[in-house]
C-alpha cells in the first residue's frame, strides 16, 4: 500500500463526520491512505464494517484477521465503529494503520453497523462482529456470491476453537442449520457475523432497524427476502468465534432471542413457522415447553392431566432425536448433556417468547388508544368547571380569543392544529422576530424567559401547564396522545437533521419525557434524545409513569415560562 494519507484529500476525509448520521465523533485514523477510495470505484471493492462496543478483549484479534486476508489489501477498508466503548476499544483500533475507526455515542449495534454503512466506500458491505477472527479467505468467499448481479446478501458461517461443552453444543446447533442452509438455492435468514450486502440495496431499505437490539439482522433478511430478492449461503466464508460457556449465559441469551423474536414475527408472520435458518423441529419443542409447562400447572389440581404432561414429554423427546444423533456423530462425548441443553435451549426460547408477548400487549397500540380515549373523557370532564373560570379569566384579562390553535406536527409529520389556552397578547407571533434574540436554547427551537408577550393570567397558566388543557380535544380526535413526544411546530420540524426525525414515528402527547425533565429548558438533540429513548422502550407501563411524574414536575415549575 502506498504512503498516501487522508490529510491530502480533505473533500474525503473531512465530510465523513457528514456521512456518519447521529455520531457524536467520526474520526478516520489520521494514518490510514486514500489508496482504497481511488480503487472503490470499481464494482469489486470491499468495506468491513465491526461495530465495537467495549470489545478490547477480542478487537485486536479481529483486525490482525482482517489483516491477513487473501485479498489484494487495496481492494478493502476496514471500519470499525466504537459504540460508545468505555474501556479501550477505541484506542486499540486506532493502532492498526489501515483501519478508520468512527465513534459514535452508545446506540446499539444496528445503529453502529448503519454508521459504518452510510461512511463505507465501497459497493460490497461486510459484517462482522468484534469478537470474531474470519479466516483468511473470508473476503474473498464472501464476496465471490456477488458475481451474480441477481445476489444481493450472501451469509457465512461460525466456527469455534473452543473446547467448553457448551460452547462445542452452541457450534453444533449452527452446524445443523449450516446443513439445513445448504441444501437451499436461496435462503431468507442472514446473521451479522459474517454477512455481505450490495451498499446500494443495503441504503435504499434503510438498513437494519435500530429499535431492535436483537435480530435485527433477520429482520432485515427478511424484507428483503420478501421483496423477492436473492440471499445465498456462503459456507466457505468462516469466522471463528468465542461462543457462551456457561448455561447460564446460554440461557440468558436464547430468552433474549425469544423475547425480541415476537417483535420481528409480528412484522413477518410468514416467518414464524418456516424460514431457511431455524429448523421446524426447534420452533414446535420451544411450543412444546410451553405447552408442558401449562399443563404441569394444571396437573397440580387436575392429576388426570399429568397423561396429557407424559405424551407432549414424549413427543418433545421424538424432535429431539434428530439434533441427538447429529451430536452424537459429531461428538459423542457431547451426547449426554445435549437432551438437557436441548430441553434448556426450548426452555429459555420459550419463556422469552411468553414474555415478548407479553410486552407486545403493553405496547399495542389499541391498548394505548383505549387508554386514551378513557383518560381524555375523564380529563375533560373532572377539569371542565376549571376550564370555564380559564376562559373568564382570560377574557377579562386581555382583548382576544379564549383558545390559540397552531399548525404542528403529528404522527409520521402530518399537520394538525394543536388547541390551548390563549397565553400571550393576540398578535404574539407577528411580533416573535423582536424578542427571539433574547431565547436562552440554540436555534431552531427558543424559549424566552420574561417574554413581553406572555398575558398576566397567561404567565400563571404557563407555571402550571393549565394552557394545555384543552388539548383533551386533540387526544380524543386521535391527533395526539395522552403520552409522546413534544408536538412541534411545523417551521421547526423543516429544519430537522434526518435522526431528528425518527420522533414523529408516534403520536405526540400532552406529557411526555421532555415534559416531566426540565420541560421546555432542553435543546432539540437533548429532548430528541429523551424521546427517541421513550419510542425505542415504549411500554403502557412507562406512560403511567410518566403520567404520575408530570404533576411533580408542573408543581416544581422547571423551564416552564
């Protein structure tokens, strides 16, 4: 590789932190050269992308990997993107010369690997994960799929050095499905730790989906798949990686799976019975459990049930036995554990399941709109004589209407009109471009302490937040929320940067987490933030919570002016 650097081409080097959406940093290593951009205009170049999170045991074995590969080295680059790593990850892929290193703020790895997407150069993308090592030929297996122009993903495999039995089970379980995969011309299902996509389809489907901690990657196989296009399995693409050693971590992650595996099957309920990865027999033992559990529960005061217990145990031993001989073939000192790993694997997959269901229902949507609908009626109809002394008071007050409607943004960005209580003089926005100098938050959003233009009784129905009363009417239309983001003004939401955007996903609310912290004391990236947290862990449960943390809030009176 020539001694070009980055510093010589600062069009490239300097507009990465542009590309990177949502990054606090995006820094190249100052050493690595402009070699690769010169050569990724061509079709065959390759760009690695590892998102990192606290993964300094394991980084440097990755990247000395990714060092040794079979391909020319100027036909790739290697991104590695630090998660908001607390320990030395960063600082250790800074040391590899030909490596650009991006730092981002703690996301997820959905997030990491669409930063290392949108800053990539080249029109091959692969992914690999921090604790995996890919063998010397990995890039060039991985890529070979491609010559196909009809491809578009391409999958490779695990394989481990470890000698744990566990982690040697973990291996057998892939090695079955590697089997399975096989035998198929197209697949559906690819996993991020050695996966490969065209940089174009990758960008043009938005990437993987950021409120998905886990399997994002099948959920992103799966659309598209079910555009109709083409995913191959690449068996000669090998990473080895250092698999769970322990039940308990076995355990932990496969409830994990289960639980986030609800929210992926109820985008593709296609998929629930039947992809290329997961064998059949594992969906219905993980049914089975389920299904022993209940009625080992219902034996307890039915005994006559505990026949109906024996023959779903008998029936689960039956799926299992083709995953029992494979071990055993393969590895017959495994063979005695494998039943109780097997019954452990259903167990935890189950649960987890039960659980995401569970979770599903308190995030429902009619759920929250019932509660809506219940929560307005009941609001408007205990704060109705409070209303009518609001709308004397400000009649008496200053000459105006009682009510103030505003154009703002609702679900997906749709305009509405936003109901409150007259606040300010009647000609407070003709006169906004006198006083938003004196704003104390950087533009485009503004608060103004001591605005002239606030009414008397206006002042005391902003201290306590009275002025949103009426945007009961809102809730009950079906425009807002009792809970959700901020409603923004139109004028604003134009000058959002694309990452902003994601918090018009949701109906806005009358509170919300911007509402019961600091109000409207926040800057447009600090409140961004709190409400795409809320979007991204929504549950019924936390908008009861922060329906009880708004009236502390009002009462305390921050940022409310």
């Amino acid at each position: 590789m020539s001694d070009c650097h980055c510093e010589e081409h600062p069009e490239r080097s300097g507009g990465l932190r542009r590309a990177v959406e949502g990054c606090d940093e995006a820094i190249p290593n100052p050493r690595f050269g402009d070699c690769f951009a010169q050569d990724a205009r061509n079709d065959t170049a390759v760009s690695v992308i590892i998102p990192a999170y606290n993964a300094a045991a394991t980084i440097a074995d990755c990247l000395n990997a990714l060092a040794r590969q079979t391909i020319a080295r100027a036909q790739y680059e290697i991104i590695v993107v630090d998660d908001g790593s607390t320990d030395a990850t960063r600082a250790l892929a800074e040391k590899f010369p030909d490596v650009r290193v991006l730092a981002t703020t703690h996301r997820g790895a959905a997030a990491a690997r669409n930063s290392g997407a949108r800053a990539a150069r080249g029109a091959i993308l692969l992914f690999t994960d921090a604790d995996c090592a890919p063998t010397e030929n990995w890039i060039d297996a991985m890529r070979a799929p491609f010559a196909d122009p009809n491809v578009v993903g391409a999958k490779g495999v695990y394989r481990t050095r470890q000698r744990e039995r566990v982690a040697r089970f973990v291996q057998l379980e892939y090695a079955e499905k590697y089997a399975r995969m096989s035998r198929a011309a197209t697949i559906d299902f690819i996993d991020t730790y050695s996966a490969a996509y065209r940089r174009d389809i990758f960008l043009a489907n938005a990437g993987f989906d950021e409120t998905l901690p886990v399997a994002e990657d099948q959920e992103f196989s799966f659309r598209l798949a079910k555009q109709g296009r083409r995913l191959v399995f690449a068996p000669q693409a090998v990473v080895f990686h250092r698999h769970v050693t322990t039940l308990g971590a076995y355990v932990r992650r496969k409830f994990r799976i289960g639980y986030w595996k609800v929210r992926v099957h109820a985008r593709h309920p296609d998929k629930v019975w039947r992809d290329s990865h997961t064998p059949t027999t594992l969906k219905w033992q993980t049914v089975l459990w389920l299904a022993i559990l209940a009625g080992m529960s219902a034996a307890l005061v039915v005994p006559m049930l505990w026949g109906w217990v024996a023959l779903l145990a008998a029936i689960f031993f039956v799926s299992a036995l083709p995953l029992l001989v494979f071990v055993a073939r393969r590895d017959p000192a495994l063979a005695l554990v494998a039943l109780p790993l097997i019954v452990a694997r259903a167990g935890a997959l189950g649960t987890g399941l039960l659980a995401g269901l569970l979770g599903e229902i308190a995030r429902s949507a009619r759920l929250k709109r019932a509660v809506d609908i219940v929560g307005a009626l009941t609001g408007l109809i205990v704060s109705a004589p409070l209303m009518l002394l609001i709308a004397l008071a400000i009649k008496l007050d200053s000459p105006g209407p009682v009510f103030f409607t505003q154009v703002r943004a609702g679900k997906d960005g749709a305009p509405f009109r936003i109901i409150k209580f007259r606040s300010m003089v009647r000609d407070a926005e003709a006169r906004l471009d006198a006083v938003i100098a004196q704003s104390q938050l950087p533009p485009p959003v503004f608060k103004i302490p001591n605005d002239p233009r606030v009414t008397r009784v206006g002042r005391v129905l902003r201290r306590l937040s009275l002025d949103e009363l009426p945007q009961f009417v809102n809730v009950l239309k079906g425009e807002m929320s009792l809970v959700g983001p901020r409603p923004e003004e139109t004028r604003i939401v134009a000058l959002y940067d694309a990452w902003h955007r994601r918090r018009l996903a949701v109906k806005p609310g009358m509170t919300g987490p911007m509402q019961t912290r600091a109000r409207g004391a926040l800057s447009l990236d600090e409140r961004a933030r709190l409400e795409l947290d809320y979007i991204e862990h929504y549950s019924i449960g936390q908008d009861f919570l922060l329906l009880c943390r708004t009236l502390p809030a009002v009462l305390r009176g921050q940022g409310a002016y």
